[in-house]
C-alpha cells in the first residue's frame, strides 16, 4: 500500500484509510462507534468528528485478534452464543475469540468479608440476541448462610472509541454499564461484569448460585458460581495513602463519587486552596467555607487519609497584593497565610492535609504551575517558619534538565515521585530516611496498587485523574472541555464516566481496586506475622519464603511488570502473567490462616483448622499452555505482516538524499541527546542499514528507538534545497497499526542551544500531525514558503537538519529514499 | 462612503511574516475553551468551508500555553469570523504574559463583529495593560477572545488565527509565506492607525476601521459617520440597553416608574452597599463610543426617591489610566429630580493627567451609600 500526502490540500490518504477500514475491517466497530455517538447530547461534539475525519483527525484503528475463529459446539449452538471466561485483568474487545483453556462454564471466586471480587465472563452471539438478560441468584451456604442476589452488582461491558495514539481511537470495553435488557449483534463479542459485595458479616464458607442468561427464543444458560469466603477481614493499613487529583467536580454528585472512591479502597482526594485576603496590617484572613465543606464530605465519605492541597493560590493572593513573587514584601503575606492555613488544620486534628510546592519542579519549559528548584526551596523555607505544616515536593525524578533534586527529599515531609527508574535514588533516599515515599501517576495496573507499593516501601499512591465534573456528554471521544494536546483522546483517560444521574466505572478502575485489596492482603498477612508466637516458626518462615517470591516476581517499578520468568513470559500468554496476581493472593491467604490457626493454638495441618479446610481449594492456579499455543502467542517481530513493498521511481531532475546503501550514511546521523561524545552513537539511537524494506536500492535505514522523545537526526547532507517543489521520503511502518508521526526541519539560520538540539520550537518548521498507515508510506512536505512556526523563511539554501519519529519516538520504522523533488 | 468603497478596491498590502495561531482549516482546535466549540462546515458563509463554531453564552476560547509564544514581530491578529446574528457582537481580545497575575496585569483589545462577514485586524503591537503598564508580547502565556457581556447564546463561526508582521512598504501579491493566506482578505492594520488618501482624508482608529470595513462587506445601510454627531448616548435606555459592568451588590433594571420626570425608560440602580457601582466597559454591548472626542457635557436626569442626598461620582479610564490614576468626576443627587451635566471637553484625571477620550475603556457611577436611583440615559452632547 503506498499512501502520500500533501501538507496543502485534502489528505487523500485518510480517506483510502478510511475506506480500507471499512470494506477490511470489521464493520463491529463502526456499529459501536456510532452507538457511542448516538449516547450524545451534544450535536457540536458530532459536526467536530465529523470535520476531524475529513482532515484526518480522528481515525478508528481497528483491534486486531490473535485467535482464529473459535468453533461453536453443539451446545453453544443451541445457546445460541459462545460462553468463555477471561481473566478480567485482560480486555475483551468486540472481536475476541475465546481461547480453548477459557471455554468454561464456571465461575469461582475467593473473597473476605466486606471485599468487594469480580468475576466476569463473556459471550460470543453466533446470531442475534433479543432482549438479553443477565441475572443472579443468592449465593448460599450448605448450612444455610446467604449472601443476597442484590451483592452482585450486574454490568455488561460497552466498548467505547478511545484514545490510542494521537487522532487515533481503537474500540476498546471502557464502561461497566447496568441495564436491563440488551441487544446484542451477531459476532459482537460482549463481556460481563459481575462484582460481588461480601458482607462486612458475611459467614465464611462455599457460596453456590447461579448466574442465569436468557435471550427472547433461546433457552437459558445457567453458569454455576462459586463464592469462598475466607475466614478473616483484610486489615487497612493506617499509613497508607490512595488518593486521586480530582479534575472538576459537581457539588450534587461529589457525595456519591467519594463514596465510590471509598469503595474502591481510596481515601485522599486533592482539595483547592481556601482564598486568603490581606488587611492593610498584612493580617491574613482565610475563607475557609470551602474546607468545611470538604471537611464534612471527606469524613462523611470515610475518606480520612492525607489529602493534598497547594500554595500556589496564597502565592498569587500575594502577588496581587503588590510584592513580587519571593520579592520583598512576599514573604510576611506569605507566612501568614500559610498561618492561617495552619490555624484552621489545627481546629480540625482530624483532617489532615500536605501542602504540594507548586508542581513537578523544573528547571526549563516551566509552566505557571510550575517553579524550579530554587524557588522550590523558597517556599520550603517560608512553609518552614510554620512549624506543623506538612509539606511535599513530587519532582518527576532524580534530576530535572541535569539539577539534582535529591536535596529535597531533606527537606519536605513527604517525597512523591514518579515508582521508576528515573526515581532511583529519591526512592532510596525516601526509604533511607524514613520519610514517607508517595509515588504518582504508574497507571491503573493491579500491579502498581498493590504488590509493587508494598515492594516500594511507599507510603502513597496517587493518580491524574478522576474527572468528578458530571457531563451527559462523558462518552463523547473528543474532549469537549478544550483541547489541552491536539488529537488527544476524551476516553480511556479516567478511572470512570461521571453523567449526571450515575457513575460508570471502567474495568481499570476495578484493576485498581484489586491491586488496593492485593496490598490489604498483604498488610494483613505482615500484621500477622507481627503477632506469630515463637512457637510458629515453621510458618513464619513458610510465609517469608512466599514474601521472598513474591518479591523476586515483583519488579522495582511497576511499569515493567511481573518478572515471573518463563513459565510466563516467556511462554507469552497474557493469561497465565495474568493468573499469578490471584496465584499469589491465596497463597498469602493461606499463609494469614495458618498463623490464625497457630494463634489460636490449633495445628493448621489438624482436620477443622481454618488452614486445612481452606487449603483444599484451587484457587491460584496457573493455566497450563500447550507449546503450540505458547508459539501462536509469541511476540510479534517488528516485520509482522509487512513483506514486501513496492519500490519507488525517482522521478526526472530528483536530488537524492539519502539511498542508506552503505553504511557512509550513518556518517550523516545525529543521537539525539546533550553531552554525547560521538555524533552518531548506535547504543543511543539504534539505526542500522538493512536489506530489509528497501524501497530504493538494496539497503533501507531501520530504526529502533529506545528513549523517550527525540527521534532520528538526518544531518550534513546536501542542504541547498533550492529549485525544488517538495521533499519526499519512504517510510515503512512494520507494525499492524497506524501510528502518528512526528517531523521536523531547520535550516542553518537556527541558533542550536547544544550541537544536536533542534532549535527553539518557534523558529523550526514542525510537521506534528500525520498518521503513519501499516506498510509503505511516502511523506511529502511542500517546499514552497518552508519556514519557521514564528513565521521567518528559511534560507532554502542552507537547510541543516531533519528529524523523525513515530509514535513519540516508541515505534519502530524504516525510511529510505530521501528526495527532493519538482512536482510534474 | 464613496471613500471607504474606493478604499476597499486598493491591493491588499504585503505582509512579511505570517503565522498561525490556530489553523482551523486543518482542524485545528483551541486547546482552551469555556465557551462551547465545535468544527463545523455548516458555517452559512462558507458551507463548504471548516470553520470553528463558538456558541458564546459565558466562556472564551484560546489557546493555554500557546506554541508560539513571541509575538513580538508582529503587528495584528487577523482572522475571520461570522456573524449571523442580525445584532452586532461586542467581543474582546484578552493576552496574558508571564507576568500577568489578574485582571489588571492583562491586556485587552476590544473588538466589534457586525453581523454577516468580518474580517478583523487587531493592533496587538503596543498592547498594553489594562493597568496602564508595558506589555510584555515576546513572552505570551495565553489567548481568549470573549465577548464582552453575558447575553442568550450567540453562535459566531470563526476562521484561521493568525499573526502577521509589518506591511512591506510596496503594495502586491503577498510575500512567500509558509502559510496560506487566509481567505477573506483584511483591512492592513499596521500601527493603530491608518491613513487614507481620497477625496477625503480621515483618521480613524483600527478597531473602528474594520468594523467599518465589516459594515460594508455586510451591506450594512449605513456606516458610523467619522464626525462626530451631535448627540450619542453613552447608555440608551430606549433601545432597551442596561450598563453590563457593575459590582455584584448592585443591581440594575429597567423600569417604567419616574418615566415622567426622566422622560421614558428609567434605569433602577439599587446599591446594596456603599462604594459599589454599575457602569460599562469598553468591551460593553455595542453601546460605549470608543471616541467621546466632539463632545463636551455629558448629560442625564436621576431621580433620587429617598430623602437623602447622595453622594457619587463617575469615573473614567482609557486605555492607558489604571483605578489609582482614572478620572472622577463627583455630582450630589437631591431628593426628587435631579438635572446632572459632567464637563467632558478636557477630562482630568486624578493623578494630573487627561483622558484620551478616543479610547475611552471604561466609565461607572458609584454612590457613597446603600440606595435606589432611577436615571435616563446617558447622553454625550455638546454646550
């Protein structure tokens, strides 16, 4: 497929991709798109995508599927659908075929009393299905304890358009929905979302009940559902911190989504400053009326963790008063603010607030909320002259733009940072210290809620954003608040979807909820071992062990994810990486009862110990995958499905740039990053000439990024670009998906603030917005009128560099036959 | 207009540099928006055309952080935008730099849309603050054009944002450009003013120059005469328009009652608290002449129900006076009827200085205690 724009002009391209997405791909997602937009209220939002996929903007990626088709028995035939059952860690799109392990007809789940447990299946329609209904029953006990049908919350999972990559959106399942009836389309893969609510005095014991479908003219399927309830109540670490900045709120529904917060293990939110005014003494007076407020939700909420507030509201209150900010005069009006601030906490001990420094220090590209280390360390020493005010930097890292920022973790009360290696020293520090460590932003994995906390050592984990503001337009897939990052996406961004009259939790809000009961789990077992009499060393040392795993199977940072060697990653099944989660969580429920039998005297190896009569479930086990199916799940080469392209034509009169046929060309590469010794550096930027993909010659240039941002660097060549219409080069996108480009150009008139940056972003011409398909792609840049965003023209003589990458510089791709060209 | 008409058929000047703000055309959105927008080709001027659809009920649009942040090469924000609406739309361009703390520390630029086509042409060069200070263009942290006053929605549809430098000195073709050249044709806006030679020779400001131009393009019966009339209404009452710029404790109404005495519709001020005011601003409705130049007394009627007297004053700001250095200009309201005439030949300000009464920003009338005034309009005339 050889796709080419033009910079001016209508984008043919998007429109063949949107052709080829509709006669190729799956018409599903259309059908759910529409469905999405037919949720709206609002008909701008409507006219807006409508105008974004004519200029390309707005362009649906479909899912690809894995698994061949699955072949319905005779009773999914007279089911009239496929049932399966997924590890709900991992999606279900609307074209998922079932794996032969997941084609069960069961459900079984483990729980403590007042935990809330998911459990979810799916079904494939091998037809129409009417008027659909989903129901459960009471769960009981052989000796008669029940857990009522109204404990199993219902939801189908609706599968949204959401952001993946910028202007592109994939269907993907995003809101768990209540409802009634469904109808559901052939072949639309639908998945189901049961959580249960054990009672905070549910009895423990084997639950059984039945989960019944029913389709108008099918016969209804029952799946059977198992429900352990486990002898003991998951302990709430009193140290820890979950909390979420909260984006917007809606005084009516603020109360149900902290309630809903609450029950999904949190317990902080941010809260805004109170406002401050000044008497003409320099006497600070608060309005408070805000804190009250939150005062009272919050607890009502049972939401008494640290919340955080700021100071840069008292900031600018002072800088409106005159001084400049940590000016002369600043500081006393500062200070006493600050005072005021203090005054209030003091008359509530129960509420318990840490006061942010501004924002992500930083030493360049500040944005207003943000300040550099050494402002930051101002206002440390102004929060300082307030003895009892609990104060907090989260830098993202251990340097900022090469200023070390370890020097904070001295100075503040509480350190939140990014849990990854960028951190690594303001982690240990933290730890070293004993100050308490908040880490931020790791995502909605399970992973980073729970095990990977406890591996931390942090204190906290808190995440951008909860949109709490209620909007009848919260599906909408652009954002219709202002458009912060152009082509970015309104969904799959928050952990729900607040409308006015209800709140629809997203799967990974559920994730996250397991990972918080996965750190309980874990928290109960460590009070546990606190408790173990001596005369339990056997198990405290059969508990260590399994602490021990469980540290060697969790990484240092979450987002690399479990290490858990090659009976699972390597094996490539998503379903077994998935299953160690629970694998690991009975185990350590197991290891809580054998202490709790040894604590109360009893032989956990004994008939009637709770150890013994527990034990005998299988829970956690590890899903066996066959070797052939190991290999259909293998990872992907970059190559996947990209054999060939079709070889280009210079056209008459063309200057080459670059053909890549020996490895000279790499003489004419720049690694993108300050301080590096050789101008191209291969352990940098991993460019090499290869036979692969060529498009011109022998020999294309592959690249595969390995750091965040930047890209490839094309430089010393042939720069007078004069007499020329229009820049080209072949690019070969290796992966199954379209990803967005990123290209830049300056010409020797830039100012270079280090050897191999690109020069200010006013005074280079940025090209930030064109979708890179699967497979060959020509782009094209005009030449004519080339020039700077700030408007100055390039001296077309003296054309210095290029830049490229795909997808922020995380994509694979390769490039050849860099041109100039006269349009014919 | 036989001038004006001549006027428009002259080439479009050069400009040397150009810039997007916002490219609408590629689809481009503002990514700092309270006012509802939406891409749309169902702009009636344009339908086959993308344009950005702003619904104005409260709210702005602009862009946060922008990408380009130095302005200080250029000389205008030029756009596009349509009116369809039969009523004119008072909006104003509002700049923040990295020193902007509030209010006072931005500048504004106000602006007039006539119903139907406008192209628009702001001086941005020389922009100062609303407090009278330099401007900082090379360090702008934020845009928004907002409308001036709240009112029912008005839909305006606007086309490619975009800067432009000095005019080159000799009239043709547009210079190369990165860019494209926006489609409407603008009236060049180079330094605040213009002077054309005609058959008649006349100086007007830039904002009043394109909402001329507007008019024209509209079809509009009639453009604002460029001599003064010999009456203008600072607040007409009869055309059913109410001051937009007043403190929160006052309120403010149209009625029928005093209608006698202050000959037709009375506007019913209550001041909740003392030191508190209503008034209008250069960005009000339509109704503020941004010129007072031609008059000498401002005129108007009150009637003051209580058993009182009152005492309050009119203050007056341009462009360049802050509140410390306005112009006020104190009256005392009897009981009963009372006949007020403010000399506004030379408009003092506090500080020592004068109004520029061609850019007259802001007036408002605030009284020295809690009361309920009923007054006409406000009437600019001459001895």
């Amino acid at each position: 497929m050889s796709l080419t724009t033009a910079l001016r002009g209508t984008p043919h391209w998007v429109c063949a991709l949107l052709v080829l997405a509709t006669s190729c791909w799956a018409d599903p997602a259309q059908d759910l798109l529409h469905e999405q937009l037919a949720t709206l209220t609002n008909s701008d939002i409507l006219s807006t995508i409508k105008v974004l996929q004519r200029v390309g903007k707005f362009v649906l990626v479909p899912h690809k599927e894995d698994s061949p088709p699955a072949v319905p028995a005779e009773m999914d035939r007279r089911a009239g659908f496929i049932v399966f059952v997924r590890n709900y860690l991992e999606e279900v799109y609307y074209n998922t075929q079932p794996r032969p392990s997941e084609r069960v007809q069961t459900l079984a789940a483990f729980a403590t009393p007042d935990e809330y447990e998911p459990l979810t299946f799916a079904l494939c329609p091998l037809g129409v299905l009417n008027d659909l209904t989903v129901t459960c029953t009471d769960l009981t006990t052989a000796t008669g304890a029940a857990i009522p049908a109204a404990a199993v919350d219902v939801r189908f999972v609706r599968q949204l358009a959401r952001g993946a990559g910028r202007f592109l959106w994939t269907i993907a399942p995003e809101a768990l929905e209540t409802f009634d009836r469904l109808q559901l389309p052939a072949d639309r893969t639908t998945q189901f979302w049961l959580t249960v609510h054990v009672p905070p005095d549910g009895a423990p014991g084997e639950y059984h009940g039945v989960v019944r479908i029913s389709a108008r003219g099918l016969p209804v399927t029952e799946l059977p559902l198992q429900l352990v309830v486990l002898p003991f109540r998951l302990q709430t670490d009193p140290a820890m911190t979950y909390g979420w900045y909260l984006a917007g709120t809606t005084p009516q529904t603020l109360p149900a989504v902290l309630a809903d917060m609450r029950a999904h293990g949190f317990n902080a939110v941010t809260i805004g400053e109170p406002s401050v005014t000044f008497a003409a003494d320099g006497t600070a007076t608060g309005d408070f009326s805000s804190w009250e407020r939150w005062y009272k939700l919050l607890k009502d909420a049972g939401m008494t963790g640290i919340h955080q507030s700021g100071v840069s509201s008292l900031s600018a209150a002072v800088v409106r008063q005159g001084p400049r900010e940590l000016g002369p005069g600043f500081d006393t009006l500062f200070v006493a603010g600050l005072r005021a601030y203090k005054s209030w906490l003091d008359a509530h001990p129960d509420f318990h607030v840490v006061f942010t420094i501004f924002d992500e220090p930083r030493e360049t590209l500040l944005n207003s909320w943000n300040r550099n280390f050494d402002d930051t360390v101002d206002y440390i020493s102004l929060c300082r002259q307030v003895p009892g005010l609990r104060i907090s930097v989260n830098p993202m890292g251990d340097t900022g733009d090469r200023k070390d920022y370890t020097p904070f973790v001295g100075l503040v009360d509480v350190l939140n940072t990014h849990a990854w290696k960028g951190s690594e020293k303001l982690i240990a520090l933290t730890r070293q210290q004993g100050k308490p460590l908040w880490t931020y932003n790791n995502g909605y994995s399970r992973l980073a809620w729970g095990f990977s906390q406890w591996k931390l050592g942090s204190q906290g984990n808190w995440q951008w954003a909860y949109f709490a503001a209620a909007n009848p337009n919260a599906y909408s897939p652009i954002p219709i608040g202002g458009f912060e990052n152009e082509g970015e996406s309104n969904t799959g961004r928050g952990p729900t979807y607040c409308f006015p009259d209800r709140i629809v939790p997203t799967p990974r809000y559920e994730w996250v909820r397991e990972g918080i009961d996965d750190y309980r789990y874990l928290y109960t077992l460590l009070q546990a071992l606190k408790r173990a009499p001596a005369g339990a060393a056997a198990a405290i040392d059969r508990a260590r062990k399994l602490l021990q795993e469980l540290s060697d199977a969790v990484p240092e940072y979450p987002a690399i994810g479990l290490q858990t060697g090659t009976e699972a990653g390597g094996s490539g099944d998503p379903a077994r990486l998935m299953a160690m989660f629970d694998h690991f969580r009975w185990r350590i429920a197991l290891a809580i009862l054998e202490l709790q039998d040894i604590e109360a005297g009893r032989d956990p190896q004994a008939a009637g110990s709770l150890w013994s009569q527990f034990s005998r479930y299988p829970f956690g086990q590890l899903p066996n995958i066959s070797a052939e199916a190991a290999a259909t799940r293998a990872p992907k080469t970059p190559t996947a499905g990209v054999l060939a392209v079709e070889k280009t034509v210079l056209s008459p009169g063309a200057k080459l740039l670059y053909d890549f046929e020996t490895d000279d060309c790499l003489r004419q590469l720049e690694t993108d990053r300050a301080g590096a010794e050789d101008p191209f550096d291969p352990d940098l930027m991993p460019a090499r000439c290869v036979a692969d993909l060529s498009t011109y010659g022998k020999r294309a240039l592959f690249y595969q990024p390995q750091d965040k941002a930047g890209g490839l660097h094309f430089i010393n060549f042939d720069g007078d670009w004069r007499g020329f219409d229009v820049l080209r080069m072949d690019l070969v996108n290796p992966t199954d998906r379209p990803v967005n480009g990123y290209l830049c150009i300056t010409d020797a008139n830039v100012p270079l603030p280090y050897p191999r940056a690109m020069g200010a972003y006013d005074d280079r011409f940025d090209l930030e917005a064109f979708i890179v398909p699967p497979g060959k792609y020509t782009l094209e840049v005009d030449l004519g009128g080339l020039g700077a965003k700030n408007g100055r023209l390039f001296d077309m003589s003296r054309i210095a560099k290029i830049a490229l990458s795909l997808d922020g510089n995380r994509s694979p791709f390769y490039v050849d036959c860099i041109r100039l060209e006269k349009r014919q | 207009m036989t001038a004006l008409a001549t006027w428009l058929l002259l080439p479009v000047l050069a400009f040397g540099q150009k810039a997007y703000l916002l490219n609408v055309q590629k689809g481009e959105l503002p990514n700092d928006a309270s006012a509802q927008v939406a891409l749309t080709t169902d702009n009636p001027e344009q339908p086959d055309g993308i344009t950005l659809k702003v619904t104005y009920g409260k709210g702005a649009f602009g862009q946060y952080n922008p990408r380009l942040k130095d302005w200080s090469s250029f000389q205008t924000m030029r756009f596009y935008v349509f009116n369809p609406a039969q009523q004119p739309v008072s909006l104003y361009l509002a700049l923040r730099d990295k020193d902007t703390v509030d209010y006072n520390t931005r500048s504004d630029i106000p602006f007039t849309v006539q119903p139907g086509r406008n192209n628009i042409s702001l001086p941005i060069r020389g922009a100062v603050r609303i407090n009278g200070a330099a401007f900082d263009l090379s360090s702008i942290r934020q845009w928004f054009i907002s409308r001036s006053a709240e009112g029912p929605d008005q839909d305006l549809y606007f086309g490619d944002i975009v800067l432009e430098g000095a005019p080159t000195t000799a009239p043709g073709p547009a210079a190369p450009s990165a860019l494209p050249a926006p489609a409407p044709p603008s009236a060049p806006a180079a330094h605040g003013t213009i002077v054309l030679e005609g058959r008649v020779r006349i100086e007007i400001d830039t904002v009043t120059l394109q909402n001329l131009v507007a008019a024209a393009q509209a079809g509009a019966p009639s453009a604002p005469q460029p001599t003064p009339a010999p009456r203008a209404y600072v607040l007409n009452l009869a055309a059913g328009q109410l001051p937009s710029d007043n403190s929160p404790d006052v309120t403010v109404a149209l009625s029928d009652q005093h209608a006698a005495e202050l000959g037709g519709k009375t506007l019913r001020v209550q001041w909740a608290r003392k030191e508190t005011s209503f008034g209008m601003g250069a960005w009000g409705a339509g109704a503020v002449p941004f010129n007072w130049t031609g008059f000498d007394v401002l005129r108007f009627e009150a009637f003051n129900p209580s058993d009182r007297v009152l005492g309050c004053y009119m203050a007056v700001r341009d462009r360049k006076t802050g509140y410390e250095n306005r112009a006020d200009m104190p009256f005392r309201l009897s009981p009963g009827l009372n006949k007020i005439e403010l000399p506004i030949g030379v408009i003092a300000t506090n500080a020592g200085g004068t109004i520029d009464k061609a850019n007259i920003t802001q007036w408002y009338i605030c009284c020295d205690q809690p009361a309920e005034v009923y007054f006409s309009s406000l009437r600019l005339e001459n001895e």
